[in-house]
C-alpha cells in the first residue's frame, strides 16, 4: 500500500490573521503541502511580508493582504484582489480574531461590539464575498478557528465565548447550506495555545503552569498543534468530513461541539 500523504499542489488557500501564531503556522503547513497561499493581516506590515518570504521559499505562490475585513467593503477588496490574482479560493481559513478580558456588568459596550464585529461579523463578510466564486467552481473548504470557549464558555470572557459559540453554530448551519455547491466548512476548537495572544496571561509563571497541569496531555501546544488539524481538515482525507468541530486541546474539555 501507498503512503498517504496530503497534497495541496495547484490549490489556492486564504488565511486570514496569516502573519502569527495559528495562522501562520497553518500557512507554512499548506505551503508544504504545495498550496499557494494568500494571508491576510491588518496591522504588522513586517511580519506579513517575513511570513510571504518564508511561503515563497517553500516554492509556492504567496501574496499578503492588508485588509479590515470587520468592515464590508475592505473583506469584498481583500476577496477580489486573491480572485484576481488566482482566479479562484479553494480554502479559506477564517483565523483572525481578538480575546480580551470583560467582566458582566462592568463591560464596556465598546469592548462587546469590537469582539462581535472581529470575530464573527468579519467571517459572515469574509464568507460573504468568497462562497460566490466557490458556487462558481462546484468546490471549496472553509474552516473556522473556533474555541473550547465556544464549546463550554468562559467566565470573564463571555463575550469571546459568545462569538465563538456563534462561529460554531455558523459552521453547523453552513455545512448543510454549502454541500449541494461541493463546499465543506468545518471548524477547530483549540484551547490554550502558546501565541501571541497569550503572551500577556502567560507572562504570570504560576498561572502559566497551573495551565499546564489543567491539561491531561500536561503541555501547552504550539500554533502548529492547532495547524496540522485544519491541514487535515482542508484536505482529501477529511472529503467526507462537513459540519464538524474538532477539539484540539490535549483533553482538557471532554464534550461535543
């Protein structure tokens, strides 16, 4: 018998928040598998470009893209300049997203809308402008970063985990939507995840290894933890996998999504 091995080649991935952590580690992931790869960021022009170079040195095609896409018509450029590029998205990896701090009853209106409209509204806008052009084609994947907050909330966080909940319900609801045009959309739901934006949490070394320890795999997984099942999920291997939420947290939360 073969090896079985995931190959990308001649497809076309979007990810958006590309430039670090999970979505970077996914992008490098794909470029392996010999996908070209477009990344999305809004903020760190630099690493963006490092993260382009590094895709381009695996041998792939690879394209940044500075975009907003909480707002309607920077997700319909950020759409229409990779279309225009490529012709066509095989994958979109819906990735970026914020996780901050909001006590109820003490939580500022503001901080609820901006975790709203960055971590749910901007993947209806994202989905909205691409799922066209994969009807077009009669293909596509669309994975969704989720949450084990999403899952089974998060006190102090309920804001977060009232977006990822959401994202996983959207997943659900797609899935079904999405399977007579050949679309699989799918999600992962990892749980804590050595990136930048737990630096700040994990600065407290004790509450770092209370974590650990938390964790019945008794580590805190790297962004390629979390990469390698999207890559999964975005390839033949899972062609008959739709409407699924994969857990990725070492064991630490034991229920269905």
């Amino acid at each position: 018998m073969a090896a079985v091995e995931i190959n990308l080649q001649g497809q076309k991935a979007l990810i958006t928040g590309g430039s670090r952590g999970i979505g970077r580690a996914t992008a490098i992931y794909f470029a392996r598998a010999g996908c070209d790869v477009a990344i999305s960021y809004q903020r760190n022009e630099a690493a963006a470009h490092a993260t382009v170079a590094e895709l381009e040195a695996l041998g792939v095609a690879a394209l940044a893209v500075k975009a907003d896409f909480s707002r309607p018509p920077e997700a319909a450029a950020m759409a229409e300049q990779v279309l225009a590029k490529w012709g066509w998205v095989d994958i979109l990896v819906n990735n970026a997203g914020i996780w901050t701090y909001g006590e109820m009853g003490n939580m500022e209106p503001e901080i609820w809308e901006e975790t709203i409209r960055v971590n749910l509204t901007s993947i209806f806008y994202t989905c909205n402008a691409l799922v066209p052009a994969m009807k077009k084609r009669g293909s596509g994947q669309i994975i969704n970063v989720s949450s084990t907050a999403g899952v089974r909330g998060e006190a102090l966080h309920s804001h977060y985990a009232a977006t990822k909940g959401a994202l996983i319900a959207l997943t659900k609801s797609l899935a079904v939507e999405l399977a007579p045009y050949g679309i699989r959309v799918n999600c992962v739901a990892p749980g804590w995840v050595e990136t930048d934006m737990c630096e700040e949490v994990f600065q407290d070394k004790q509450f770092k290894e209370e974590v650990r320890q938390s964790i019945p795999l008794g580590r805190i997984p790297p962004p390629e933890d979390i990469a390698g099942p999207i890559l999964f999920l975005a390839s033949d291997l899972a062609r008959h996998i739709t409407g699924e939420v994969l857990n990725v947290n070492g064991g630490s939360v034991l229920c269905g999504g």
